[in-house]
C-alpha cells in the first residue's frame, strides 16, 4: 500500500480567529464583582485555500487486469494544517506525532489495514515494519507542503494577535492555579481580585483573603487536627502515599498542565482538562 494525495482549491472563506481578546466585569448572585474575559465576535477573515484528501492506496491485479483500491485517511483543508501548530499535547507519544491531525491520520490507517487484512498472515515484526514504511510515506508526502503552510501562517497578523492572546491566557491561568495554591481560595476569589492581566482591581478584598489565610494558618497550628481543612489534606496525602515532596510535585505538574490545556488557551482541550482535573482528585492536591 502507498500514500496519495490529491489538492484541490476551496472556493470559501472562512473566519479564523478572533481580532480582540475584551475584558470587562460581572456581578455573582452574592452581589461580588468579578473580572470576566472573552473573545470578540470580529475575527479575521481566511480566504479560499488549498484542501488535501489523502488516501491510503492497494495496487492490485484481478482477472488480468491491474487496479486501485484508495481509502481515504483524511480530508484536510489549509487551516486545519495552520492550525495543528496548537496541537502539540501528544508529542509526547513519539517524535513524529507533532501534532493531533497526525494521530488522527495514524489511527484510521491502522482501522484501514485491519478492515483490509493485509496484514494476516504476518509476524508482529512484520507488520510493524510494513505499518512504518506506511508511516514513512505519510510523512514523506505530508512534509511538501505541511510545514511550509504553517510556517507561512506564523508570518500573519493573524497568527501573532493569537499569540499574544494565547500568552496572556496562560500567563492568567498560571496566576490563578498559583494563587489558589497559596490561598486556598475559591477560583472566583482569584477574579475579585485581580484581572486578567494580574493587576489588583480589589485590594480590600485581597486583604480579606490574607487575613482569612493567616488567620487559618494560627487556627491550623494549635488545633488537635481532628476537623480542619489542613487534618484533611493530610489523610488524603497518607492515603495516596505520597510524600509532601512528591505532592509539591503534583502540585507543580497540575499548575502547569491548567496552564496550557484549559479551553481558554485552546478551544480544543476540554476532555484534556476535565482529564486533568480528575488526575488532581486522584492525586488528592
């Protein structure tokens, strides 16, 4: 089997990002004033571009006569690939899978030779290797024109408004997580006081939450250990088994990975952050 591709030009524009990252405020039920955020409804305009089917082929003869069997793995447009930039929380997997769209390429032609039995017969070793020379030419015909679009797409306005956007974000979220570690605050706390930029908009109520720090801190120190919120933290520390390093750890990993996976920073991780988010009840952070 052998990798095509076949370009062909869309005739649509379509909107891409958006131009502002607003800010501005709103009121809670319990009357408190929070920093809120958001994207604006005026995003850049992306004109008509290249769309790239690609199918996995099988050359075969029958009665004779030689043929062509194609499935298609995928159809991605021009800023599906200008976008893949963003989709680099699998690179982890291995070098080459730089981003989601590959994974996703990968996975249906492993659905693709399975529904095709070209593989019966072969030794692991075998179909390994033969799924690698696949892999290859993938790769080979992808390289032509994948990493030319996304570095011509970093070049545009577009890409650097959403940079900084982006920077911004996790500049604020990375805040936040530390904040909240510090004062074991509610995350809407966070919001009371500060903007998205990290700049106090609430200095009394910044206030309040130091004192009620503090104050929990002295209660903490001389109670029995029996009922408050710091006893609890520590049965859940001795029921994961891990030690107060390890848990600094966690702690540490936890901040890190809000910071780059919540849906503010990128729209496409949510089942990534609710991930995370069930990781920190395990952990018990």
């Amino acid at each position: 089997m052998y990798i095509y591709v076949k370009e062909s030009v869309s005739k649509l524009k379509t909107k891409g990002y958006a131009k502002e990252l607003l800010t501005g405020t709103r009121e809670l039920e319990n009357g408190l004033i929070i920093n809120t955020h958001w994207y604006s409804d005026d995003c850049f305009i992306r004109n008509p571009k290249s769309t790239y089917s690609i199918f996995l082929c099988k050359s075969y003869r029958e009665n004779g006569k030689s043929k062509t069997k194609q499935y298609k793995i995928a159809t991605i447009s021009y800023w599906d690939i200008a976008e893949s930039y963003e989709d680099d929380f699998v690179d982890w997997l291995s070098p080459e899978f730089d981003n989601i769209l590959w994974v996703k390429m990968l996975t249906k032609i492993d659905s693709i030779l399975a529904e095709d039995g070209c593989l019966n017969g072969l030794s692991n070793d075998e179909q390994k290797e033969y799924l690698y020379k696949i892999q290859d030419d993938l790769s080979d015909k992808c390289d032509c024109f994948w990493n030319k679009i996304v570095n011509a797409f970093k070049k545009t306005k577009e890409y650097k408004v959403h940079e900084e956007h982006r920077q911004i974000l996790e500049a604020y979220h990375t805040n936040k997580m530390n904040f909240l570690e510090d004062y074991d605050c509610y995350p809407d706390e966070y919001d009371v006081c500060f903007d998205i930029y990290g700049r106090v908009t609430n200095s009394e109520y910044l206030s309040r939450i130091q004192s009620r720090h503090s104050e929990s801190d002295f209660s903490s120190g001389h109670s029995s250990g029996h009922s408050s919120g710091r006893s609890t933290e520590k049965i859940i520390y001795r029921d994961a088994n891990y030690s107060k390093t390890e848990l600094q750890y966690l702690k540490k990993f936890y901040r890190t990975l809000s910071a780059k996976y919540h849906p503010d920073v990128n729209s496409k991780t949510i089942g990534e952050m609710q991930f995370i988010n069930k990781l920190k009840e395990q952990w018990g952070i």
